[in-house]
C-alpha cells in the first residue's frame, strides 16, 4: 500500500485550481481522495463534479460545509436549516458520508456563547436524522478558539463531542483539525474518547504558522512550516481506532497565489515527509 | 464607596500618555490604581516613576512583565532569569505586590509545548522564593490560545493553575484576564479553584473584537465594543474571593491613535457601564 493511500487534499488547498485540474492533478501524483467545498462545487456542478470525481475513482472524502446554526431570529434559524439539508443532498450526490459542520459565531450583540451552543444542539437533533437517512454524517468541526465569537462557538473537542453525544454516531460526530486543537493538552483525551464513540468523522491537517495575517483566516501553513507535531496527531487518531482519510486543508494566500499544480505536489512531497 | 474604588487602568491603555499625564489624568478621573510597564517606567526613570505614583496616593496594582522563560538555550535561560529578578525588584521599587508572567512561547524549530511548561515550571522554583523575599507575588497569565507558538504555551487557566500549584500561594499566582479566557467554559470552575487557594494575583478586563488585526496583538476592544460579558466574569472571581483591582488593559491601534486623556476618560465611563 502506498504512502500516500490515505491522503486526500482538500480543494482549499489548491483552490486557484479549477475541479478538471484538481482531478487530473491528483490522478498524475497518487492522490486518491479530495475534500470538496460546496461554492466551487455549484460553480462547476454539482452533478458534472460528481461523474468527475467518480470516473476517476476519487474518494471524495469529505464535504464543506453546513452549519451556521446560532441564529436567534426563527426566519434566519429556517433558512441554516433548509440550507443545512440541502448541504446534506450535496453530499449525498457527490458520494462521500461526510458533511463537516462550522456550527456559527455569536449572534450580532449577544455575549452568550452557551445559549449559542444549546442552538446548535437542537438543530443538530432536526438535521441528525435527515443526514443519516441519506447517508451522510455530520461531522462537527471545533474551530481556534480565536474564532469563538465570528464562526465558531465550538472551541475544543470536548465542547463538539459534548454535542455530537447527544445524538447516535452515524448521525453527528466531530472533525479532528490539528490547526484548531494542536495548542490544546486536553485533546489527546478528548480524542481517545471521540474514537470510542466512533465519532471521528473526519481528520484533517494545517501548520499553526506565525505571524497570524488579520483576519486570521487565510494563514494556515503548509504542513513543516510551523509548530504542529503531525506525526503525533496522526498517531493519537489512530490509537483512537481511526483508519479514514487523512485530508490536508490549507486556507493560505501565498499558496494560492502560486501555480496550483506545483503547491499540491509540494503538498503531497510534505504529507510523506512530515505526516506519512 | 465609589464606583471606581477598584479600578485600575493598565498603562499600556493610554500608551500615547507620559506618565505624569497617567498620574494627572487618573487623580482628575478619580482612578486610584495603574498598572505598569517595565519599558515606560525605565524611560521616565524607575524611582522618579515610584516617587511620582506615591506620592499622588495610586496604587500600582500590577508591574507588566517577566517571563519568557521557555529557552532551550541555557545561556539564554540564564539571562531570563536575570531579567525577572530585575523585574521582581523594580515591582518591589514600585510598590506593587504583583509581576505579571508572559510565559514565553516554543523556541525556534521546537514543537514541544509540555516540555516548554515544564522549563517554565523550572524556572518559577527559582524565581518564586525571590520574588517572596521582596514582597512580590508571580501571576501566571495564561494568554489566548492564538499566541501559544509565539508569546506563551500556557493557553488556559488549567494549564496556568497546574503550574503555580507546584509552589507556595505567597509567590506563584495567576492573572485572570477576560481578552484571554473570555471563550473557555472551563474557566468559570478553575476561577472558583483559583480563589479557593489565594491565587488570583490580578484580574484584567479587555473586550473581544473582531476582525482581529494582522499580528493579533493590539486588537483588544475597549470595554463595551464586543463579546464579553463583564459583570459576568467579575461575578465569577468575586465569587472565589477576589478583593483586589478590577485593571483595564487595552492594545488597540486605534485608541492609541485618539487623544489619550479622551480615552482615559471613557475608559472609565465604559469600566461604570460595563464592569462597575
């Protein structure tokens, strides 16, 4: 089994690169999984990416994104849910079991993160059952802290499988990001306790690089570059039971603003050296 | 007893004032405590900066700061160390009971964060004793997890309790500070863990706005511009036991580009609104 037999790249690594490209690219090096985000999906197609994806035999293993789900206002609670379910049809038509969830930031004015958080559990209990009817598992993803208020109130593992538990592990479970836990010493536990449960849906990889560009989105490092021991991380999943697809999600100007072929060879070069 | 009986406002708030302005403007507000930085202080000359702060009746709630305390290096260590004992005895000097610790962050090309913890943990078993023989207690900040690679690897109050635990209370505390900690649901208990053994040494107010700024280092929001939930956390640290200075301390680009004694003035109307 090759190396890179677990590897998949998410599209927002290379996303100066069209879905033709993304294809071929990761068929010329080995690549056989891509994570796929629903923006540039509907752009290209959604069942045109879909026979894409499948004749080239490309796991897509991962879908983003749903959530968003702390509205206060009932008509703006609707729209995330209806919007949610139709993330969920997306995946199912892509063929891959994994919608990855940024559950949402706090309400404009409100300072109440815990409210936040018990709004994101009832929808998850509307949503959970949809998703599994259709084959798709919610995957909900914590996020850096440093997104608490903006994106997301999910924080740290604990807080996302004290949600994803509520609900049966075919319906919600969590995404594992070392970008977003790497600083954290209580998630090699929380992780252990994730695989008991069967609830890593999904595993994905970024660098923590410094310093932090404003609006700290689009500073995820590639993997070498900064202070995450991924080999660890790796090694913590996968004492934890996991055996899925291990997915590089890099959100980074200066890659995307060099030739999208050359920065996911490299990608795929750094995973072996540094993850494989 | 006024509304303002424990305030404090941290220098670094109204950086663009000199600290006879700080002092003037402060007895004019009805402000009775500052808190210090060790670079102003020694521009304006330690004991004329001591002198002038007496004898207008302020407190000096804290002195910001030692640390950075994680080097490999042992000759760098070992000049850390010398600068926290300077810092211990200018704090002494002052007349402040309490030196702040940033901790330090990973040393270049390091991705141990538990290994860099337990050099700090080191380093408190030599500066503690110190500290106590001149009246000074260090408080421990744990500083937002966005700053774990570069600033200081202890990123929650947990992590900071950990290792002032391991010395006396009279000599190894912790700062509390909303900018920090504002996102962590467990926080709250280790506040009540904090009080329950005399350690919190300070306790800091900043607001959370977003975007955060490129660098992440002087964004914090004046009290009132976003997520936090003052009287809550205030709440909380009384509720352990805290007495002591309630400090405001803001890095924000755009305060320090408005008129200082204007900033210093709402300042102390915001701290009423929101915190008082």
């Amino acid at each position: 089994m090759s190396g890179l037999a677990r590897l998949s790249v998410n599209q927002m690594t290379v996303k100066q690169l069209s879905i033709p490209e993304l294809v071929e690219g990761c068929l010329e090096l080995g690549v056989p999984g891509v994570g796929l985000w629903r923006e540039p999906v509907r752009s290209y197609g959604l069942e045109a990416t879909a026979r894409l994806v499948r004749e080239a035999g490309l796991a897509v293993t991962t879908l983003c994104r749903g959530g968003f789900l702390t509205a206060l206002d009932p008509a703006e609670r609707a729209r995330a849910l209806d919007d949610n379910r139709a993330a969920v049809d997306e995946a199912a038509t892509l063929g891959t079991d994994t919608l990855v969830l940024v559950s949402g930031g706090l309400p404009p004015g409100s300072k109440d993160l815990h409210g936040a958080r018990e709004r994101i559990a009832d929808a998850l209990g509307e949503l959970g059952p949809y998703a599994a009817s259709r084959g798709v598992r919610l995957a909900v993803e914590p996020l850096h802290p440093m997104y608490a208020a903006d994106r997301c109130v999910v924080s740290t593992l604990t807080q996302a499988l004290d949600l994803a538990e509520r609900f049966p592990a075919d319906q919600v479970g969590v995404t594992v990001d070392t970008y977003h836990l790497w600083w954290d010493d209580t998630a090699p536990a929380q992780i252990a306790r994730a695989g008991a449960g069967g609830r890593i849906h999904g595993f994905q990889l970024a660098d923590w690089v410094t310093p932090l560009p404003e609006g700290v989105l689009v500073g995820r490092g590639q993997l070498g570059d900064g202070s995450v021991d991924f080999r660890a991380w790796r090694g913590l999943v996968e004492a934890a039971g996991y055996t899925g697809p291990v997915e590089v999600e890099l959100f980074n100007e200066k890659l995307w603003a060099r030739d999208g072929r050359e920065v996911l060879a490299e990608t795929v070069a750094r995973f072996s050296e540094h993850a494989g």
